[in-house]
C-alpha cells in the first residue's frame, strides 16, 4: 500500500515497544482508508456502467421494438367508432344536425305564422318545418345568442357596472328595470337578459363583453357564421326592429342547439323568475324578481298531455309578431326543439305551438 512505509520489528529493532504500537496502528489506519477509498471507486464504476445500460435500453434499443398494440381505427377501445372515420374520410359538418332542404309534413298542420319547427334533436330528424329559411325579424329571440357570445366570450362572475349605454334602447321596451351605476354581476345580467327579457341588460352585457355594443354584434355575427346560420345577421344585441337586422327559424334552431352546451342557459330556459340582490351607485340595496314571460311557465298555455315543457324564449315586436323558441321533452325524456316566428297574437302563438308539440309522439 501506497502512503505508509512497511516496516517491522526486524529491520526496526531500536524502536521502544510503545513507539512500535503507535506506528502499527497508524499503517493499520492508513490501509483501512486505501480500502474505503478502493471501494468507492469499484461503486462509482458500477454505477455508471449501470447508467449506460439504461440510457442503451431505454433510449436506443426501445425504438427497435415492435408496438404490442398498434392503432386500429375500427378498435372499440383504441379505435374511431363513427362510421366516417373508420373509412377513411372526414366528418361532414351538418352529421350530427337536424337537416332538410325544404317544408316538411306541411300537410300534417295548418298554422297562420310565417315560420314553424319541430326538430327531433335525439334522432337528427326535422319532424316540422314552414319556411324555415326566408328572413324574419326575430325580437328577443336574439338574446339567444346573446346569451351564447356572452357565456363564451365572457365571466359570469364578473362585477358590472352600468353605465348610460343600457338607456340606449327604445322606450317602452322590455326592461329588467337597471339604473345608471348600479352594481351587479354579469350572471345576474344574463338571468335579467333571459328571463325578464331586459333590453338595458342586453346592452350592458354587449358593452361589457364586446368592450363596445358595436364590437360584441361583431362577435354575434362570426359566431352565427361559425355555426353555419347564413340566413342571419345582427345589428344589435336585444332584437328590436333594425332592417339589417334578421334571421330564420332554422338558424334559431343551430343557436338555440349550441347554448344547450352551457350549463347556465340550460338554467336560465328553465326557471320560472330569478331573484336578484345588488346595489344602488349610493351603496343601497336593491332586491328584485324577474318573472319569465313564456306563457308555459306562468299558467295561461298548457302543453299537450304527452309532453313536457322545459323552457326557452319569448320574442314580441310589431314588426316581428308574437315569437318563441322552446325545448321539450317527450315521456322518455327525449328532447325536441320547436320554433314558430310571427305568429298573429300570444293567442296565436301558443295554440300554434301545440299544434306543433302535438306531432310529438311517445
């Protein structure tokens, strides 16, 4: 061993018996770290023979492999089941919608407004249709999509506070009633918007949202667009009477199918009032019921026995006549969407409707 020269008692005979001890035990010392010293080396070696391996296993040699598995499109648990991916092609856009190219079952009814649906939305089959594509003024019923550029683009949980813009509409329109300064959140608005049909609430989400009224129907128009309603366009966010202003009780359908993806318009379509707390720009309280105006909800139309009504939205303007959308369901819980535009009085419009609701079957 390196460090220590070897000696002993023979070619050392002058060294006292104490003195040999001590340097006995010093070279026993000095090779009891050699030793550690050896095998910390032997370890630091294996272990980057052992690294080595690894990196080789792991890195280069597993792309060698063959997959135990591969991709099969047709595989019900790795595979694509939809018969158009299976086969190689891409999906067309209108697959999983109500689609028809004209009236449907126009004998089955004979109703006196301009635009009537019925879309079976559980089997893709438009069930109803009279002129569901030629352009009609859609009153509230453009808070749909109201509704649906604001949850997109949107948080409901934002604070709002209303400003001057939500007095620009016309006078004597449906209103939730807001004041300039009053502090409320946008989840409230939107519940104003849909239930009590609130035109100063329609401008004050628009503004928030948008940044600007014009910026938000903006935004109205590409959604429309996106979801391939081309017989729409928007001029403003609440439906009151514009002549750029229009869309058809097919496009209605593809907005109304579109909100039905967001758990806070399912809500909204559903109750009968909402009750709202905020508060005055002085700080004071306000609490306020908004009460629905869909004639299902407040017990002056009842639907036929076989189905159940689950909520939508009323639409009222002279120009576009008395107006709803509406989203049912049969005894199975099967949910269908009717549509009537400019029907002649509310009268009209609900006894329409169950027309309508009565090809329903169960």
């Amino acid at each position: 061993m390196s460090g220590v020269k070897c000696i002993n008692k023979t070619n050392a005979p002058y060294y006292t018996e104490r003195e040999w001890a001590r340097i006995t035990a010093m070279e026993a010392q000095e090779n009891k770290k050699q030793r550690k010293l050896f095998l910390a080396m032997a370890l630091l070696l294996l272990i980057t023979v052992l690294m080595s391996y690894l990196v080789y296993y792991f890195v280069v040699r597993s792309h060698d492999y063959d997959l135990s598995r591969t991709f099969c499109k047709n595989d019900r648990v790795y595979g694509i089941q939809t018969g158009a991916a299976a086969s190689g092609t891409a999906q067309s856009f209108a697959a999983d919608l109500c689609v028809t190219d004209g009236d449907v079952n126009g004998q089955a009814l004979t109703i006196g407004a301009y635009e009537g649906a019925l879309f079976d939305l559980t089997a893709g089959e438009v069930r109803y249709a009279k002129d569901i594509f030629t352009h009609r003024s859609p009153a509230s019923l453009t808070k749909i999509m109201t509704i649906l550029v604001a949850l997109k683009y949107g948080n409901p949980e934002d604070m709002v506070t209303v400003t001057e813009t939500a007095l620009d509409i016309e006078y004597g329109s449906s209103v939730c009633d807001i004041k300039v300064g009053d502090r409320l959140s946008l989840k409230q608005l939107l519940y104003g918007l849909m239930i009590a049909s609130g035109n100063d609430a329609a401008m004050t989400i628009a503004e928030h949202v948008g940044g600007s009224v014009d910026q938000f129907v903006a935004m109205m128009n590409e959604e429309a667009l996106a979801l391939g309603a081309t017989g729409t366009h928007f001029a403003n966010p609440h439906g009151l009477t514009d002549p750029e202003h229009y869309t058809t009780a097919y496009d209605l359908y593809l907005m109304f199918r579109e909100a039905m993806k967001y758990d806070l318009f399912m809500d909204m379509i559903n109750r009968k009032n909402y009750y709202a707390e905020y508060t005055r720009e002085d700080g004071s309280a306000v609490a306020v019921t908004w009460e629905n105006t869909n004639h299902y909800f407040t017990g002056e139309a009842s639907a036929p026995d076989n189905v159940i009504i689950y909520g939508g939205k009323t639409g009222t303007t002279e120009d576009a006549g008395a107006c709803l959308t509406l989203l049912s369901k049969d005894l199975y819980g099967n949910p269908y969407l009717s549509v009537i535009l400019h029907a002649g009085t509310k009268e009209e419009l609900y006894a329409e409707m169950n027309q309508i609701l009565s090809l329903i079957e169960n």
